[in-house]
C-alpha cells in the first residue's frame, strides 16, 4: 500500500476525513455523506496485496456497508417525513421505528449483535494493518453518531433495547471465540463483546464510552502491531513462538488477557469504571450478561495460555537463546498493559465516576 506512493496515504486521508466529515455533521444527509467518504478511502487498503481472501473479505464488507447506509437512509427519510425536520424528532411510534433502524444501520457498519455475523469472516481474510483500522479507528465515527442518538430525549424502551442489545453483544463475542484457533477470529469476537460494553457505557454518559474507546484502542493497537511484526496467524504459531522467544510469547499473552480485562491489567480498568457507574443506573441488571460475556472471553484467553505452556517443551525454558531481544512495540505495548491501569487510579483520572 505504501509503495504505491502517493495513493497509499490518498486513500488513508480520503479515510479519516470521512469519519471527521461524518462526526462534524448536523444533518443525516452530511452524516451519510461521511461515512461513504470513508469507505471510498477505506476498501482500497483493504485489498492492497491482491489475495484472493482480501478480495473476497472486502466484497463482504462492501455489502454489509452498503445495507448499514441503506438502513441509516431509510431511517433517516422516515424520521424526516414524521417531524419534517432531522434535528427535532418527535417521541411517536413511527419515529420510535425510524430511530431503531438508523440505530439499526449504525450497528451493522460496527458490526455488534444481532448485525455480527460478517465481522469474523471478514477480518480472518485480512491483512494484519486492515485488522487494525477496521477493529479501531472504523467504529468511531458511528459510535459517536450512536452518542448523538442518545442526546435525544428519546424513549425508556429505546435504551432498554440498546441495553439488551450491548449485553447480547457481550455474550456473543464470549461465545463465539471460544472455538476458534485463528487469532484474527478471536480479536473479533473479542471486538464484538468491547462493543457492547462501549454501547452500554454510552447509556452511562459519554466520557465512559470515550474513556472506553481509548483504551480499548490503545490495547488493540499494542496488539495488532506486534502481531503484524510478528507476522503470527494461527494458535499453533504463539507454541512456535515460545519455543524461540519466551518474552515475545509472554508479552504477547499479557497484551491478550490485557484485552480480556484480567485484573489488574489496562483493560480491567475501563470495565470497572463502566461497572461501578452502572451500578448506580436504571439498567444495572444489565452487567450481569456483561460480565458473564467479559468472564467468557477471559476464559478462552487463559485457556490458550495455559495450552501453550502446559505443552511446550522444558527445555526451552533453560536456553539463553531464547530470550529475544524484544523490540520496541513489545516493550511499549507490554508496560503500557502492565503499569497502565495503576498510573490511572493514581493520577485521579478514574476519580470524575
């Protein structure tokens, strides 16, 4: 992608000024705009070394988007044709079905539960870097659309469907990963279950999803680039790697359960502070499939960290060899997990809850 010089960073900027186009919007019709300036900029890094399964991955992807941007437009002219205005939308039963299928439409582009089902098959087609964009930077621009929702004086029913909708999101990605030997398919599974716990955050206030969103992005990027340095694919290679470097394999690992919310790692951090506001709320039985889905992710991760280390061999334990030096992103990425969430609590930073 970056060989191709100036296109590679042509299709990256068309990219992010669709999501910054998109989030800036006041009206539907700028909103829509934005996000098909970002899919424009985005479908060509997804299919930038020809392989047959990026171009497969991108087609399916393609689709899925282009049936989101149809929901959001239906929804939005429907909305349109009850209140005759995008910015003042009135609480009737008609309006309250539009606003489900332009959340609807949002949901899918994010790919969370019940709209899921394309996101694991597409990204276990992709290149490590497309991974990275689609896992992070392509679910902001509709999780802060999903905010301006929110800001609504909307319906007690419309944030219960949300709620249920985020705690289904959380079980799906529990479940869903724990069959799965592609890595690229458990970190989307895993993508699935964060995003219904940045859905119910946003039923919290908007600094707990944003707060969760940014760690969650800066896990997953500590993660997708040291996989891609690494270039590991399948589960098999994380055994390999512990036969040849046992702190990448062990970095790698920490980053990993890090993502699943082990405590007290970075990632635990964002899922106590959205836990102890939801406490508090209205929709507080919703954490319990929360955390049942977060439990259930953790679960797949422990289990293949014990696999891997239950069946390598002693040997390569004694063997100087096998230290690696680490490298840059490893180093970063495993202290930022490790230390993250403490230098956190004891800046105050958790302290606005």
């Amino acid at each position: 992608m970056f060989s191709s010089l100036p296109f590679g960073f042509l299709f990256i900027f068309t990219m992010i000024f669709g999501t910054l186009f998109s989030i800036s919007s006041s009206h539907w019709l700028g909103i829509w705009a934005g996000l098909e300036i970002n899919l424009i900029g985005f479908l060509p890094i997804l299919v930038y070394q020809k392989s047959m399964s990026e171009s497969e991955s991108a087609v399916k992807y393609f689709i899925v988007q282009a049936l989101g941007s149809s929901l959001l437009m239906f929804g939005s002219l429907s909305s349109y044709s009850v209140s005759f205005s995008w910015e003042n939308v009135m609480e009737t039963e008609f309006s309250f079905l539009a606003l489900l299928i332009i959340m609807s439409g949002l949901i899918t582009k994010m790919g969370m539960f019940p709209f899921h089902y394309w996101l694991p098959s597409v990204m276990a087609g992709l290149p490590w870097i497309s991974c990275m964009i689609l896992a992070t930077w392509q679910k902001i621009a509709p999780l802060l659309l999903v905010n301006s929702l929110f800001e609504l004086n909307l319906m007690y029913l419309f944030m219960m469907i949300i709620c249920l909708m985020a705690s289904g999101s959380s079980i799906m990605g529990g479940v869903g990963g724990i069959n799965q030997t592609q890595v690229r398919a458990i970190l989307a599974y895993s993508s699935i279950g964060h995003l219904g716990w940045m859905m119910f955050a946003l039923s919290q206030g908007v600094w707990a999803m944003k707060m969760y969103l940014s760690i969650y992005i800066l896990i997953s990027l500590c993660i997708f680039l040291n996989l891609w340095h690494m270039n590991l694919n399948m589960m098999k290679n994380l055994s390999m790697l512990m036969s040849s470097s046992t702190y990448s394999s062990n970095a790698v690992m920490v980053m990993l359960m890090s993502l699943g919310g082990l405590p007290p790692l970075l990632g635990f951090i964002s899922k106590w502070a959205v836990i102890v506001m939801g406490v508090n709320s209205v929709f507080w039985s919703f954490l319990f499939m929360l955390i049942l889905g977060s439990v259930m992710s953790l679960f797949y991760y422990l289990s293949l960290y014990f696999c891997i280390f239950l069946g390598a061999s002693k040997k390569f334990f004694l063997n100087k060899s096998n230290l690696m030096k680490p490298n840059f992103f490893m180093s970063f990425g495993l202290m930022l997990n490790m230390v993250g969430g403490i230098i956190l609590i004891l800046t105050g930073v958790l302290m606005e809850i």
